[in-house]
C-alpha cells in the first residue's frame, strides 16, 4: 500500500512540473505578458495544491466512487470549457480524438477491469495474491490514463507533435 501511495504522488509531483513547464511556455506562445504569465501560473499550482488540500482533509467523509465521480465531472467541465472557448483548434487537433478514442476505450477498460477486480481483492483479503492477469489490466489501464493526460497537454502543441500528420 505505501508503495501505491508513493507512486501516486511522484505521478501527482511529475505532472505538477509537467504543468509548471509548459502552461507558462503555452501562455507565452499565446502572447501573454511576464506578470499575466505569472499570475496563471501561480493560480494554477495554488488551485491545485488547495483541491489537494481539501481532499486530504475532507475527502474521507465520500466514498472513492463520489470522490472520482466528482473528479470526473470537473475534468469533464473544464474540457467543455475549453472546447467552447477554441472550438477549431480542439476539434481539428489529431492529439483531441486520439484522446476521445482512448476515453472511450479507457472507460469500457476501467468498466470490465473493475468487475473483475472485486473478486480479486476478496481473495487477496484472505491471503491469496493478484493473478497475472490483473497485474497486467492494471498496468495497461493506468498506461492508458496517463497517455491520455499526454495527449490533453499535446492539443496546444498539435502541429509540432505530430508534423503533417496533423490534422490542421
């Protein structure tokens, strides 16, 4: 278990300097000032470090499902939000529906792995280990989840990503 937890905030810690590299780089190429620049990014890592925060401290009070529901649907608002704010950009960039197909086929995955991953932890609960098998699922769907994070950050950057095999 302190394994996992070590690992999801070194991936936590990874994709903070992910952020704290590339939205200035990205607000840069838009145009924004030094002090604009540094504003957003501020804000960004505090607003950040505050949902940390708050989930650190209140977060027991939910069940994981309500805790990633939640987290879902605040994923799902800010992507509208910047579909409907750079419409021809999102839907033009081959990094958006690669990303929409890898959802799609992510979500199916999550689905069946879950099913199968109850029985599973019963039997580890009693002494039994993981099958292979679900070492594997798990494996694939994180590798899954963490290129489609990828591919969200490569929208702005679409043409340098993938050359002429971009779709703008």
């Amino acid at each position: 278990m302190i394994r996992l937890i070590l690992a999801a905030r070194a991936l936590r810690a990874f994709a903070d300097g992910f952020v704290a590299v590339l939205l200035p780089a990205y607000l840069l190429a838009l145009g924004y000032g030094e002090f604009q620049i540094g504003l957003l990014s501020t804000a960004s890592l505090f607003g950040s470090a505050l949902a940390t925060l708050a989930v650190g401290r209140w977060g027991y009070r939910f069940s994981g499902r309500r805790l990633l529901l939640g987290a879902a649907v605040v994923m799902a608002a800010t992507g509208l939000t910047l579909i409907v704010g750079e419409p021809i950009r999102e839907f033009t960039a081959l990094s958006f529906w690669l990303k929409m197909g890898l959802i799609a086929i992510a979500v199916v995955t999550t689905i069946m792995f879950g099913r199968s991953l109850k029985p599973a932890t019963l039997a580890v609960a009693t002494g039994g280990e993981f099958s292979g098998g679900i070492k594997a699922a798990t494996v694939i769907t994180l590798l899954i989840w963490i290129t489609i994070i990828f591919l969200g950050r490569a929208i702005a950057y679409d043409t340098e990503v993938w050359g002429s095999l971009s779709l703008h």
